[in-house]
C-alpha cells in the first residue's frame, strides 16, 4: 500500500503547465488589447475588491513579474499533485480562497495582483506538512524546498514598497495552518512490523549465552 502513494499522474505535469501558460495568455491578452486587469485585484476591505480573491493570482504587472512567479509555481504545483494527488485540488482551492480572503481582510489599501500568495502557500504547505507527518521522503521535500525557496522567507516582511508582503505572509500562514489541518489526510510515515524467529531465538539462553546448534555429522554418521 505505501508503495502506492507516490504514483506519476499526467496532471502532475498538465496542472502546473496549464497553471502557467494561462497567466501568460491573460497578460498576453492585456498587453495586446491595451486592457488593464489590475481593477480586479484584490483591494482590500471593499466589496468590489473580493472579486480578486479569485482573479488576481492570474493578473501580473509585468514580464519580470510574471517571469518570478511562474518556475516556482510549475515546481511547486508538481510537487503537490505527485506527493498529495488525493487531496491536492481540495487543498489548493481551499489555499487560493483563504490567502485572497486574508490578504483582503488586512491588506494596504492597493491592489494586490500575482500568482506569489498562492507561491507562499504551496511552499509553506509542503514544508510543514513534511515535518507534521514525520515521513522521510516528505521531509526530504520539505528540505529541498527550504533550499530551493528559502530566501523567500524575506519577503513577509514589508522590505519594498511595491510588493504585496501581505499576500505572502497570508499564503504562508494558511499553508501553515493547511499543513496541520490535512496532517492525518493523504501519504502517511511507513510503519514496518518484525516477525520473530524462533530458530534465532534458540541461538540463546535463558541468561543471553550464546548457545550454538550442535553440528551435523558428515556422511550421515551416527552420533
């Protein structure tokens, strides 16, 4: 059954590069027809601005922009649809709805656009959920990504003007909280069982001597 829980699916790859071509198309679609999709960001503590809880990880500012965010959310997406496939898509939705919620509960007055909140989540729910359930092949993805992303770390704290560290903190702190809440749900640390051997047990006695076997006559000689 262990054995079974990582298995290679077509959509660990389809996801992650439908993910990302669709972020470029839509600013495709932005700079080609002069549209400007920043007004359905999210903006915080306004009923317009909900919409962007689900708009605006699709909505990029600029080239450099979208450049940031789209290895680490291939890389990251894959990892969750191969280490979590069953409760992948529950956990990502649950993930995009609750950092726009938070970030439009206490973000600055501004719109908040880009795909790096759910970047956030993603790293922090595969990070945690490695360390919460105790599984050596998911702590060894939890390290890879502290290697891979662990600078990012940084950027929860408000370090630049133009960059929505409130989107990264709330996709940190949901991952985190995501982390917990499935911990029990999805792959799960191998438990290995040992059988006794009698004939091994024999080898000793009551007082832990050794006590070997007495040996076998050759050419089935009589004692």
């Amino acid at each position: 059954m262990h054995e079974n829980q990582f298995k290679y699916k077509r959509r660990v790859i389809l996801i992650p590069v439908l993910a990302v071509c669709i972020i470029w198309f839509i600013y495709f679609i932005e700079i080609n027809f002069d549209f400007n999709f920043n007004k359905f960001g999210i903006y915080p503590r306004t009923v317009k601005g909900l919409q962007g809880v689900l708009f605006s990880p699709f909505i990029h500012g600029s080239v450099m922009h979208l450049l940031h965010n789209s290895m680490p959310l291939f890389v990251m997406l894959g990892g969750l649809f191969y280490f979590y496939q069953k409760i992948a898509y529950k956990v990502l939705i649950a993930g995009i709805l609750l950092t726009g919620l938070l970030t439009w509960v206490f973000g600055r007055d501004s719109y908040h656009i880009g795909a790096s909140g759910v970047i956030y989540f993603l790293v922090s729910f595969v990070f945690f959920s490695g360390i919460f359930r105790k599984y050596y092949r998911l702590i060894a993805l939890s390290l890879t990504v502290v290697f891979l992303y662990g600078g990012m770390v940084w950027y929860i704290f408000p370090m630049e003007e133009r960059i929505s560290w409130e989107g990264h903190l709330s996709g940190f702190i949901v991952g985190l909280l995501a982390a917990f809440v499935f911990r029990k749900t999805g792959p799960q640390k191998e438990n290995f069982t040992y059988t006794e051997n009698p004939a091994f047990e024999n080898l000793f006695d009551e007082t832990g001597n050794f006590n070997p076997p007495p040996e076998i006559p050759e050419n089935n000689e009589e004692l």
